[in-house]
C-alpha cells in the first residue's frame, strides 16, 4: 500500500475517531461475509459502524483523540465498533448477543474512558454498567429522594389529624341530632 493511501486511510479514522468517547474490538477473523453483512446491520440500526482497520493506522488515528490508548487490544486482524450517539453498554451488550448467536465471535474488549477492558470478561462488565439514560433517571431518583421522605414526613402527620377530627365528627353527628337552622 502506498504512503499516499496510507495518510487518506488515516486521514478517514481520525475523522470517524475524533468524537467518539469509547469503542469497542472484535476479531472478524472466521467470520464470513454473510454474519457479518449481518452484524453490520444490527449494528446500523442502533447508530453503530464498525470498520475493519490496519492497526498502525488506526493507532496513528486514534493518537490525538480520546481513545488514544485503545491499541491495546489491536493485535492481529481487527475491526473497530463505535458510534457517537450510543453507550458503550449498549455496544457491549449488542456484541454480548452477537456472542451467544455464534461462539466463533472474539470479543478482544472495549476501551473507554482512559480504561481498557480486555476480552469477553471486560465486555460483560461493560454490558452491566447502566446505559447514560439509566444513570440520567438514577441520578433524578436520587435527587428526588430526600424531597419525597420530607413531604410525607410533613404530610402524614396532618393526615392523621384530619382522619382523627373527621372520625370525632362522624362520632359526634351520631350521638346528637343536629339542631334545626
């Protein structure tokens, strides 16, 4: 391959590289072209690609991003998953499924966050984080909390009052007639 096709390669993955937070790495070797026409497709529907990659050039390209240091898990043939809109759970669970569908699917790990995890280990304990709209409505629960304990706090005890005068009320329209107006 010539050096001018070598800089319009990297040129290209520093482009799809440059906003992504994490990616994720598989072998495509042993996959053939039909798993992976259909992998690809999955993939498209939840706003992923995945692109098969020269190592040192996706090295290169990844140098002045936020996934500089992913090469870690390039080692022979690899195709690199990413996308700007999902969550690196989200693509680890995908690839999760891919893996129980067909077993000859190597998982190498996913980078993200300045942090490496390697291998099908690393990518089920991606899979188990909680995707970012998760974390949104963990967070709003949270912060919620304390307000609902105090408003139950402060509306139970007047609760009790009320039912307590009703309850003496119905007791006392019992007992007495009530006089004519």
């Amino acid at each position: 391959m010539s050096k001018k096709v070598k800089n319009l390669i990297e040129t290209d993955l520093k482009g799809r590289f440059k906003d992504l937070d994490g990616v994720a790495v598989i072998n495509p070797r042993g996959i053939g072209a039909t798993k992976t026409n259909l992998i690809r497709r999955k993939l498209r529907e939840k706003g992923l690609r995945m692109t098969v990659v020269k190592n040192t050039l996706a090295k290169r390209a990844a140098d002045t991003t936020k996934i500089k240091g992913f090469d870690k898990l390039l080692d022979g043939p690899s195709a690199v998953i990413y996308g700007n809109q999902v969550g690196i759970a989200v693509i680890a669970r995908l690839l999760l499924d891919e893996k129980k569908a067909d077993e000859t699917l190597e998982l190498r790990g996913m980078f993200f966050d300045g942090e490496v995890y390697v291998g099908d280990d690393g990518v089920k304990a991606v899979s188990k984080l909680p995707t970012r709209e998760e974390a949104i409505g963990q967070l709003v629960g949270l912060i919620l909390s304390p307000a609902r304990k105090l408003s139950a706090a402060m509306i139970g005890p007047g609760g009790t009052l009320g039912a307590i005068i009703k309850a003496i009320e119905e007791k006392a329209a019992k007992a007495e007639p009530a006089p004519a107006a």
